[in-house]
C-alpha cells in the first residue's frame, strides 16, 4: 500500500458518540472525509437532527442512533441495530462526555458518579458492546477521547481528571487485551478546544481565558479542526502497530512549565 492509501477508510463504519457538534463533529467529519460510513450517537432527537443536517450541508450522510452511553443494555441494543442498519462498526470514537466544575470539597457523590459514569465507565461499556464483533471479523479501532486532565489536575475539576486519567489506563489495558486480535486502542488528549464545554471558561476578559492563551505555547485554542489528522491516523492501517497511546494535540501544553508572570 503507497504511504497515503493507508489513511483511506473507506467502505469502514465509525460510530462517534456524542458526535453532534464540537470535537466530535470535528473528527466525524475528519473520519467521512477520509471515507468512512458515519454513525453519530447522541441523548436527544433534536441534537441529532440538528446535527444530520449539519453534515448534511457538508456533503455527509450521518446515520443517527439516540441512546444513553452509560446504559449498558441500551448501549449494545443500538451497537446491533447499528450492525444490522449500517453495518458492524469498524472504527468506534468514544467522544461523549460531560465536565462538572465544583470544587473537590464541595462536590455531591452524584455529581462524582455522573461525571465517572459518562467518561469513564461508558467508554467500558461501548468499547465492550464492539469489541465481540471486531474480534469476529478480525480488527478494529477503539479512540478514546482523553484530556490534558488524564495528565495533570487543576482546581475543580476532581472526577472530570479521575475519569480522564483512568480512560488512559483503560486504552492501555484494552490495547494489551485486544492487540492480539488486532484491534488497536489509542486515546486523543486535546490540549484546550474552542467548543461549548469551554465557552464558560473562554469568554474574553475571564481570566482561564488569558490563563490558556499563556500557557499554550501555540498561544492559542485549538480549533476543532486540529484534531482531524490524528483522528485519521488513529482510525485508519496508518496505525496498525500503534497501540496504548494517547496522542496529545495540545499546541505544546505538556511539553512546557509555562512562563513566569514577567516573561512575556
Ligand atoms: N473542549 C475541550 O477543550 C476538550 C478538551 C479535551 C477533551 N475534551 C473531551 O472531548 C470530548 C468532546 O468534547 P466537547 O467539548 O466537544 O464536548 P461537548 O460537551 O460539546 O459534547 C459532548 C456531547 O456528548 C453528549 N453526551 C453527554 N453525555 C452523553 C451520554 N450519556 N450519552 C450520549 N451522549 C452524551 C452531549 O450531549 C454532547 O453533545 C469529551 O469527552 C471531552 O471531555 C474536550
Ligand atoms: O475546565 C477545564 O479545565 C477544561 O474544561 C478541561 O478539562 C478541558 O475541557 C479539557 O479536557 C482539557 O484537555
């Protein structure tokens, strides 16, 4: 296979869950672009909706299934009903998420086990619901949406990092499990992104909002887009012998310490 061909998905199906706008909708359109059949997840009719159309004007055919991530049983109902309606899913993106801000002392049980229940425990769940079929048929590709927070904690973000930093540790197990049967699973850290889960934190004047733009050695958010290339990568033979990483698009946050108040 010449060295492009190997990006080429085409005839694969990828379900993004929550993949009606933001990230999601930035790496699904990445993934039907390079050829893939396009199945997006989401809670609500009207977001899906919304988003088919979306793709719709960006010339993609989105096949949309609304169920709850966190729900087991709903979860493999709508990964067989995918396989029968679409097709057996080839390219899973585990991209639902949810972040709750509270401050650690502060923060409810519930709000706890809401947060670990969309990042961490449903990734278990969907990357389960695949995994039977992708053995069958011989190979797959498991991406897990990871977070500068599987590395690193800030104040109020506890079980947003707990659930991060264990979704790095369940792509390195699922990777050790599964690599035999050729199913590769890596995660995508994105530094800081221009979307709705940041629009609180990201108006001009706030001070995350200058905070970021310092401490991003890029000096900026990431845009959606940026994202799209590593998800081609992750999804497609390019990274047939890439197991158990993450891969952190993150204009250089990791690499750096940061910079002094007077260092400007
Ligand atoms: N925005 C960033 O800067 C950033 C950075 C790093 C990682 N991430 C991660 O990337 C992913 C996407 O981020 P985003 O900013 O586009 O998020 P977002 O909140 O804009 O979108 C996430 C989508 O997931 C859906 N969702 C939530 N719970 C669900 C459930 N139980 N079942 C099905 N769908 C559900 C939501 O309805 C929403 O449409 C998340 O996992 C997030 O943690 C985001
Ligand atoms: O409050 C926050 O610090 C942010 O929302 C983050 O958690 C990002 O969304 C992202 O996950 C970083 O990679």
């Amino acid at each position: 296979m010449k060295s492009l061909e190997l990006f080429n998905i085409s005839g694969k199906v990828a379900l993004v869950t929550g993949g009606t706008h933001g990230l999601g909708m930035a790496i699904a359109t990445a993934l039907a672009e390079a050829g893939a059949t396009l199945v997006i997840n989401d809670l609500s009719k009207e977001k899906l909706d919304n988003a088919i159309a979306e793709y719709a004007a960006k010339g993609i055919e989105a096949h949309g299934y609304i169920f709850d991530v966190t729900d087991e049983a709903a979860a493999t109902t709508a990964v067989a009903r995918i396989a029968a309606e679409v097709g057996p899913i080839d390219i899973l993106v585990n991209n639902a998420g949810i972040i709750k801000r509270i401050p650690a002392a502060e923060m409810s049980l519930a709000d706890w086990q809401a947060v670990i229940n969309v990042d961490l425990t449903a990734p278990f769940i969907m990357s389960k619901a695949v995994a039977r079929s992708m053995i069958e048929r011989g190979g797959g590709k498991i991406i897990n949406m990871c977070s500068m927070m599987s590395e690193v904690g800030r104040d109020t973000v506890s079980a947003y990092a707990a659930a991060k930093g264990g979704l790095k540790m369940l792509t390195r197990n699922l990777a050790t499990e599964w690599a035999r049967y050729n199913i590769q699973v890596n995660g995508i850290g994105p530094g800081y992104f221009a979307t709705a889960q940041t629009a609180p934190i990201r108006v001009n004047g706030h001070p995350f909002n200058e905070f970021i733009i310092k401490r991003t050695p890029a000096a900026r958010w990431g845009n959606p887009e940026d994202l799209a290339g590593t998800a081609v990568f992750l999804a497609s033979h390019a990274s047939d012998f890439v197991s158990g990483h993450v891969v952190y698009v993150d204009g250089g946050i990791l690499a750096s310490l940061g910079k002094a108040m007077n260092e400007d």
